[in-house]
C-alpha cells in the first residue's frame, strides 16, 4: 500500500517536473518568434512584417529551427536513443533533411491544390510552405524522428504516449487551423496590406502556432490528473 | 402507409419554397411601370381639353429653356447648401437661393440612397426596383424611358463630364464625355478637377443644349472624413466656385439667345453623420435641388424654408423645360413654381400634360383606378380646365378668366400630389405583410426535431454552418465559390488521412486503450476535430468499419490511396476552367483561351475526349439498348457543336457552313427522352411486378445517363470536361472511399451536396445574374419558347447539384439494402439545403438597408429561392424512390 502510493506521487512529481520543461521549452519558442520580428529591424533598414515578408519569414523559420534543434540536444525528451554509431546519427539526420525539404514540397502542392497561383508567387508560397513545415515538421523530427509510423499513431485518436508527443499534437494542429482560418480573409474587399497571399496565412499559422506553444502546457497542466500515458 | 421521415422533410421543404415564393413577392416588390414600351416616341402629346370648342393648339409646348446645365455633387446634404456651412462656404448660392432669380427645394431621396438608383430616379422619375435589374440581365444600360433619351431623340446636344455611372447608363447619348471613376476613395481633389479642367473650354464654345456635371469629390470626403471635416468646407467653396463660374457665363451668352437658360444645382443623396449613405436617415435622404434662371422672378427678400419635394419630381420638370415628353414611368409632379412666371394657357397645358401621363400610369397599374382620389380629381381639372379653354377662345378677357384659371390650377395641383403619392407608395414599401409571413414560413422548418445524430454527423454540419455565417458577408457571397472550394478540398484531405490511418495503422491493430484523457479531449477542443477532418472517426466505429470489407491488397489498396489525390487535382484543374466570382474574375482562365478562334481544335479534342469518358463511364450501369442510345447521342451532341460552330471535325477542319444546328439537337432529345422513358419503364416494372432489386438499380442509372446526355448538349463546348470529371469523381469516390470505409447516410448526403454546389461554381456560375448561361434555353428551337427555354436554362444551370443528388439516389438504393437509407438521406439532403435558405433569409431583411443590398444580396436571394425550387424537386425524386423501395419490400 505504502510503496503504492510512494510511486503514484512519485509519478505526479515527475509529471510535473516534466510539464514544467515542457513550459520553459514552449516559452523559449515563442520568444525566439518574437525575436524574429522584432530584432531584425535594429540589422535591416525598413525591414516590417508586412513589406518585408518573406525576409521575416525566413529570420522567423530558422530561428525557430534553431532553438528547436538546440531544445532536442539540452532537454532530449526522448529517451529511446540507443547506443548508436556516428554513421547512423548522420543517416538519420540527413533523412531528416530529405523529411523536412519532401514535406515543405507536400505542403506547396497542397496549397496548390487549395487554389495558390501554380507560376506566379511560387516564391511567396514555398516559403509559407517552409514555415508551415517549421512549425509542424521540424518538432516532430525531433521529437519522434523520421518515422512515419509514429507519426501517423501521434495523430490518430489516443495514440499519444507522453506530455511532449501530447504538446506536439495540440501545436501542429493548432498551426494547421491557423494557416486554415487564415485564409478565409482573403476574399473580403477591405483592401488591406495582410490580405495578400500568403501574408494572412502565413501570419495565421503563426498565431496558431503560438496560441498551440502557450496553451497546451496549460491544459496538460490543468487535465494532469487524467492524463495516463501508455509508457509512464 | 406510414408517414416517412423522408416524406415528412419533402414536404417541409415544398411550404419552404412556398415561404421562399411569398418572401420574395414582398422582398421586390413589381415596379409601377408603364406597358407600353418605349419606342412609340412619336405619339402626340395629350391635346389640349376643350369642352366643345376645338382648340388650335395641339402640339407640343416649345421649350422653356435653351440650355440647360446640371451640376450634382454626389453627396450634397441639405443643411451643406441651406445651413450654416452654406452661408459660410457657399455665399454666391446663398445669395442666390435668397435673392435671386432662383427656387430652392429640398428633394427627398428614396433609399437605397446609393448613386446609381438616384441617377436612374433623377433621369427616368420612377423608382427604380430590384425587379428592373433582373429583368435587363444586369445591363448596365438604362432601357427605360429617360429625360436623356428623350431629348437625344429630339436633337438636343449632350455633354457629360463627372462620375462615369453616367456613361455606362447612357453610352450612346453624349456627344462629349470623359468619366471619371470613383474606384479611389482616398482622393478628392484629382477627380473633381477632371471634371472642372473642361469647363471653361464648354462654356465659351456653347454649341450644346444639355450639360451635365458630376462631382464625386464631395462624398469621397465624407466617406473618409465624415461630414464634419474641415475638408467638406473647402469642397462646398470649390463648388460655390464652380457655381458662380457657369452662372455667370449663361447670363452673359443668354443675351444673344431668346430663351433663358436654366442652371440646377442638385445632391443624388446625402450623408449619414458617420460620412456613408445607402440606408434612410434623414441626413442621407435630404438633399439640395436649386433651380436658377432669369426666367424666375427674383423674390423679395425674406428668408423661407425651401419647399419639400420628392426627387423624381426633376425628371418631370426637365421635360417640360425641354420641351420633351415626360418620361412614361415617371411618378413625380411637376414643380410648379418654374413654370409660374408663363401665360395662364401655358401653365395650364403643362399641368394637364403631367397629369395625364400619371394619370396614364395609374390605369396601367391599379386595377380600381376609377376610384383613386387622385383619377376623380384628375377628372374634375379636366373638366373645369375644357370650361376654360372654351372661354379662353370666345375671347373672354374678363376676370373670371383669372379667377377660374387659379382654381383649375389649384385643382391640378392637388390631383398632381396624390397621383404622385399613391404611385410612389405602390413601390416605395417593402411588402413587409409578405416579408413577415415567408419568413416565418421558411423558418419553422429547421426547428423541428430530428432523430438522433453521431457526432461525425455534427461535425459536417458545423462546415456548413461556417458556410452560413459566411453568407452575411458581401464579400463572402460575391466569392461563395471560394468557400465551396475549400471545403470540398479539406473534405478530401480529410478523407485522405481517415485513408491512411485505416491502412498504415492496422498491423498495430491492438483494441484501442479508453483513456479517461479523451472525456476532456472531447470537450475542450471541439475544434481540433474541426480541422482534423469532418470525418475523422471515433475509436470504436474505426473498429466498425474495418471489420467488413476484408484488407484490400496490392494495386486497390494504393487507388484507394491515391484517390483523394487524383481529386483534388481534379478540382484543382476545374477550378482553373472558369474563373468567377467578382475580384478574381478578370484573371486569364482555361475556358477563354478555349474558346477563343486560335484553340478551336484543342477545344474539339477536349471535348471529344470528355464525351468518351462520359460514354465510357455513363455506360456501364445501363442496359444494352440504353447503351447505344447514349453512344449515338453524345455523337449527336458533338455533330451539334460542330454544326453551332463550336468544334470541327478532324476530317474538315475549315467547314464554315454554320446553322442553328436544330436537326442534331433534336435527334438528340430523341435519345435523351428514349432514355429516361426505359429507365422509367424499368422502374415501373420492378415497382408493379416485384421485381429483382437489380431492375430497379438498371432504371435509376438509365435515369442519371439519360440526364447526363442531356446536361452534355447543353453545356458549352469547354464545360463537357466538367461533367465528365463530375462523373470521373463519382465513380471514384463510390468505388474507393465510400464502398471500402462504410460512410454512413448521411456522411454521404453531405459530401454530395457539397460536391454539387462546387461544381455549380465550377462550370463557371456565380452569384451575379449575368453569369447564368441564357443559350442553353435556345438549343434545338428556332425561336424563343418560353416553358422549355426556361426549364432548359434551369437545368442547365443547376446541372451540378442535380447530378450529384441523382447519383446519390443511386448509389443509396443500389449500395443500402435498408429501406430507411433513403428517407434519412432525403431528410438530411432537405436539412442541409434549406437551413441556407433560412439564415439567408433572416440576413436578407436585417441587411435590408445595406450598400450593397441590390447588387449582392438580392442576387443571391433569387439564387437561393431557384435553388430551393430544385431541391424540392429532388426531394419529390427521393420520396418516389423511397415509395418505390417500401411497396417493392
């Protein structure tokens, strides 16, 4: 009974230690966005969100790229790395690559597909591409790898096995319903400079991707109690 | 028989399209319009009454004026002209109004109080109704009878500077012009000076009898700026400025002529206290209207309040001062004080003259016009008007001359005011009676009860919910097509990751671990799912589903894969076909380089090769006589394009010889009526002899082939691609998607009702009434009938939804062996149809006052209401069917 209940807080307190880095983790990406758009003008003269677009969008993908790359080599929140060769390391970090660069080019067709111009703008959407694939790729590389399995049981109802893959779920989605939401300004005859394809939904995916970043160490905090994971 | 759900929805929806019918019949009200049509210009005016006597004058009053100059400054409110920032900004007007040779009126504008409406109630007098726009196909050109037409058909010389509304609705009238375009709202300077800029040259050439300016300036600052901004006060000097200038050069050229000349100063609408117009606040209704002229006895001094007068009333008065007739549809009354000044016989022919034509206007259109009080009072003038005359010619000078005379003018006067009143409240009023009843008609349908939903189900109704919100929107309607398009796509990406989920996490097919995480899943975050997919299952009914149809292996099992692909590229392909729409829609599509002389043998390739596909996959369910009739009438339907001049045969490529193609047409109505008629028989047969299940399958399909040839012959040559990808996509989804993941009913219902409404917009219709293909009406006849054309034309128009839902009751009754599938369809078809319907409705009269309320919304309406209609049809089609499947059962 006593080494029961030792092991069920012991549990809590690891959850919330856990929750915890998840939430410092988060915060450090959302800073690292608002870096990118602020810090750059003091560098760039009249560099703006919106004239400069694709320079922001640039800044904004790598610097998020990189404070994810640096999160997976301090907090390594995957434990299952085995003893593995440098060879295989840099196998599996050029599939990464090839990952990455196929599901930026699976998102421009897609965008295509939803009606994006197909010669014209190609630019302005491979990058909207690209950081749609930042927010919603690169953090599944790190955190599940290139495994598409894994990633299709992420996603599918109940398949979650930790806080992590459980945040990665709620901020791809929620970067996804961004860039989606995104686009129903542009038809509105308000003239804006943001209605521009793909300001509105590049600037969408982006807010969701925040919203997703804050939000889900809250609700994982706040439903930690019902939370069980397969593998804990 | 017991009453089924699916009965129970066909009839909710036919008392909707009754509340739909009475809903509009309130929301346009018909127009008072004159029958006769406009080309008897020739008429000779009303002659003069006399009672007995005959009067020596019969013709035509000669004008009162010799040129006539019109400055409207859009925009312009009373109180700018006749407040305090008219005696601030505008001394030389204020001056005139209240010493010079000048009548000063306040007009009052009928909403909605937008420039167009108000050019057509200053030029043509009547009130301008949402019915005219459907009517004329949204031509821009005003086909009515005008004060413009009016006097180019009497010789006069027009020149027009200003707002290129003007030019758009009198193309050929001007003998000068130069519109300016009011796209630019942040700029009020540029656009006035253009107009100003030609001024001085005008005015001293004077070769022209008719000058008409439109300044925009004004109501570009109000739209910025509002009506308290100090711009407006430099505008008004502008203009006084403007003013001074033309009155000035007219008196200085009036030495040389006989006649006076007139000027009029007037506002097409005014401004709200936040700077816009198009609803009926006072501040928008109220606007200006000076006439000045030497002919005008100058008044005493003594300030008086401007008398209020309706706006339609200029058209009228410009006639008279013309010398033209008044416009036939005109509903205003002279304004009496211009002509005051004239011999008592004048005046009194005037009178007479617009009385008579309202009079005229009021037989036409009120049934018991003998007992207007209006008709009576217009009798009893004329009578007492004949009494003078007769006098006038005994050469009776006495003072009972005068004395009669002012009395037969009062009476006039009082005849002139309730005919104008009772014409203009036959359309001023929306029939809200009518409006009232349709609505509540149409809304008491989605209120019912419903069985009970899974929450799959609610899921595709929050996306059309989405799509309902949207309709509240301009923008969102003129760009419906945007929206259909995206959901039909997340549609198929969602379909597409129910797919790989299915396949790609089998092998793992462990029973599903029940966290407690998905009670709070479910409530906190309804919208993931949202974005996830409509149809993304819960764990349990995957287990459902998979459970039937056994893994499919190899070659199906990558179809099944790549059909949502090969769809979306489908669409993505139609989409590019017809751009419509309003803010894309001058963007190149594949439909114009199609169909223009250049491409003709790629068009006839593509159209070839879609006829074959839509042989090749219409064919197959029919039987073998109706196969023959369907190979036979598609080469029916591409021996009409070639003989309309559409395509070319390969062996003759430059024929010329060009016909109506009527022969072919309808040798292929013969084929379309043959085929129908077997499916028909067939479904007769299986109904009345009980027989096999598969006769009844045979008969629906030969009904949908029998209905695709007949969409083939009707859609223009570079839209066959478009039907045959219609069918393409239904055989692929029901063989690939549906079949394999056991969607249920009403999933089912939804995709095709989506997929309907994308391809109505896929083959290039949109909300605009200018987009509805009228030539569809005209094959195989020779001249215009109007029961088929019109039938034809509906067709051809919704060809998309009928063909889904067509297919949809195929694919139930051959697919679902339980008899309720199809009454639960028709049910859910009916609900998601009409459910539009109703919110728009409830839209429609909140927004009755918006900017856009006749160039948008009111098109949209009418489309809703058609639609409606249509889907009542189906309804009718599903109940027979469900008749049909209980007595075969």
């Amino acid at each position: 009974m006593l080494t029961l209940l030792q092991r069920v807080t012991q549990g809590s307190t690891m959850k919330n230690t856990d929750i915890k880095r998840l939430f410092y983790a988060h915060l450090l990406c959302v800073f690292s966005i608002i870096l990118s758009t602020f810090v750059p003008s003091f560098f760039l003269e009249s560099f703006s969100i919106l004239e400069t677009h694709l320079t922001w969008l640039c800044i904004c993908s790598v610097s998020v790229i990189a404070v994810n790359l640096v999160l997976y080599f301090v907090v390594k929140p995957n434990v299952s790395s085995k003893r593995s060769s440098s060879s295989h390391k840099v196998a599996r970090f050029l599939k990464c690559c090839i990952y990455f660069l196929m599901s930026c080019f699976s998102f421009h067709v897609i965008f295509v597909l939803y009606g994006a111009p197909l010669i014209e703008l190609v630019l302005e959407t491979f990058l909207f591409a690209v950081i749609l694939s930042t927010f919603t790729t690169v953090p599944c590389l790190c955190l599940l790898g290139p495994n598409l399995k894994a990633w299709l049981r992420v996603f599918s109802r109940n398949g979650v096995s930790s806080i992590w893959e459980n945040s990665l779920q709620i901020t791809t989605i929620a970067s996804f319903i961004g860039a989606w939401l995104g686009a129903f300004p542009i038809p509105l005859d308000w003239g804006r400079p943001w209605q521009v394809w793909p300001i509105s939904c590049t600037l969408g995916a982006t807010f969701g991707y925040v919203a997703g970043l804050v939000l889900s160490p809250l609700w994982i905090y706040r439903n930690r109690k019902q939370l069980t994971y397969k593998n804990n | 028989m017991r009453l089924g759900s699916g009965t129970f929805a066909a009839c909710c929806v036919a008392i909707e399209v009754l509340g739909v019918a009475i809903f509009l019949r309130g929301f346009f009200p018909a127009p008072v319009r004159s029958s006769s049509s406009t080309e008897h210009r020739a008429e000779l005016p009303a002659p003069e009454p006399s009672a007995g006597a005959t009067s020596n004058w019969t013709e035509r009053p000669s004008p009162l004026f010799s040129k006539v100059v019109i400055v409207l400054v859009d925009a312009l409110r009373d109180d700018f002209v006749f407040g305090s920032k008219g005696v601030r900004f505008m001394p030389y007007t204020t001056h005139l109004v209240e010493e010079g040779a000048s009548h000063s009126f306040v007009a009052e504008a009928k909403p909605p109080t937008v420039t167009m409406p108000r050019i057509k109630a200053l030029m043509t007098g009547s009130l301008p109704g949402f019915i005219d726009i459907v009517r004329n196909l949204n031509s821009p050109v005003l086909l009515e009878d005008n004060v413009i037409g009016q006097a180019k058909a009497a010789g006069k010389r027009m020149i027009f500077y200003g707002d290129e509304t003007w030019v758009k609705l009198f193309p050929k009238h001007f003998v000068e012009y130069d519109g300016t375009t009011s796209f630019f709202v942040s700029d009020y300077t540029e656009v006035d000076n253009n107009v100003t800029r030609h001024l001085d040259k005008v005015l001293k050439r004077g070769d022209w009898d008719v000058l008409i300016l439109h300044y925009l300036g004004l109501d570009h600052i109000g739209h910025v700026s509002g009506p308290s901004s100090p711009l407006i006060g430099h505008k008004l000097s502008e203009m006084d400025n403007v003013l001074m200038k033309i009155h000035t050069s007219l008196l200085a050229k009036e030495r040389d002529s006989v006649l006076p000349s007139l000027l009029v100063l007037c506002g097409d609408h005014g401004m709200s206290e936040t700077g816009g117009h198009g609803a009926s606040s006072a501040g928008e209704v109220n606007t200006p209207l000076i006439l000045i002229s030497s002919a005008f006895q100058r008044k005493p001094g003594g300030i008086r309040r401007p008398q209020r007068v309706q706006q339609t009333d200029l058209a009228a008065t410009l006639a008279i001062g013309l010398g033209l007739p008044i416009p036939k549809d005109s509903v205003g009354s002279l304004l009496f004080p211009v002509v005051e000044g004239k011999p008592m016989r004048e005046q009194l022919r005037f009178l007479h003259l617009n009385t008579v034509q309202l009079s005229k206007l009021l037989q036409e259109n009120v049934p018991s016009y003998e007992k207007d009080p209006g008709f009576e009072q217009f009798k009893m003038s004329e009578r007492l008007h004949g009494n003078w005359v007769r006098l006038y010619l005994e050469e009776n000078r006495s003072e009972v001359l005068v004395n009669l005379g002012t009395k037969v003018i009062r009476q006039y006067l009082d005849a002139l005011r309730t005919l104008s009143v009772s014409l203009s409240t036959q359309v001023a009023q929306y029939d809200v009676y009518s409006m009232v009843v349709g609505a509540v008609m149409v809304l008491e349908n989605p209120a019912r009860p419903h069985s009970k939903w899974s929450e799959l189900e609610l899921l595709i109704v929050f996306g059309t919910l989405g799509h309902v919100l949207s309709l509240g929107g301009s923008s969102f309607v003129e760009e419906e097509h945007q929206t259909w398009y995206f959901l039909v796509n997340t549609l198929c990406l969602a379909l597409s990751q129910e797919i790989c989920r299915n396949y790609f996490l089998e092998d793992d097919d462990e029973p599903p671990h029940r966290f407690p995480m998905e009670q709070g899943f479910d409530c906190a975050a309804p919208a993931l799912q949202d974005w996830r997919g409509y149809c993304v299952p819960r764990p349990d009914r995957v287990c459902k589903r998979r459970l039937p149809s056994a893994v499919p292996g190899g070659l199906e099992r990558w179809m099944v894969l790549a059909s949502p692909w090969l769809i979306l590229a489908c669409c993505r392909l139609l989409r590019s076909l017809n751009q419509t729409g309003v803010q894309w829609a001058h963007l190149p599509d594949l439909g114009h380089w199609l169909t223009s002389s250049d491409h003709k043998a790629e068009l006839s390739a593509l159209a070839a090769l879609s006829l074959l596909v839509v042989f090749v996959l219409a064919q197959r369910g029919c039987s073998p006589v109706s196969k023959g009739a369907l190979a036979l009438g598609l080469l029916g339907v591409y021996c009409y394009r070639v003989a309309v001049g559409n395509v070319l045969f390969p062996w003759r490529p430059d024929s010329k010889d060009i016909s109506k193609g009527i022969i072919e047409a309808r040798f292929v109505y013969v084929f379309v009526l043959g085929i129908l008629f077997t499916g028909t028989k067939d479904l007769l047969k299986s109904q009345v002899l009980a027989a096999d299940f598969k006769t009844k399958t045979v008969g629906l399909w030969e009904i949908f082939s029998g209905l695709v040839l007949l969409a083939a012959l009707l859609s223009r040559p570079h839209n066959l691609p478009v039907l045959a990808s219609s069918l393409l996509i239904q055989t692929v989804m029901t063989s690939f998607i549906w079949k394999p993941l056991q969607h249920s009913t009403a999933e089912i219902t939804v995709m095709h009702y989506w997929f309907g409404q994308a391809f109505f917009y896929f083959q290039g219709n949109s909300n605009n009434i200018a987009t509805v293909d009228i030539s569809a009406g005209f094959v195989g006849f020779d001249a215009y009938v109007e029961t088929p054309a019109m039938l034809l034309t509906a067709f051809a128009t919704y060809v998309g939804p009928l063909l889904w839902a067509c297919h949809l009751v195929h694919f139930l009754s051959s697919e679902r062996s339980s008899s309720t599938a199809l009454s639960h369809a028709c049910f859910c078809y009916a609900l998601i149809c009409s459910v539009p319907v109703a919110v728009y409705i409830v839209l429609v009269s909140s927004l009755r006052y918006h900017l856009f309320i006749w160039s948008v919304f009111s098109p949209k309406l009418l489309y809703e209401g058609m639609h409606l209609l249509v889907t009542a049809a189906v309804c009718a089609f599903f109940t027979a069917m469900d008749r049909t499947s209980i007595t075969t059962s």
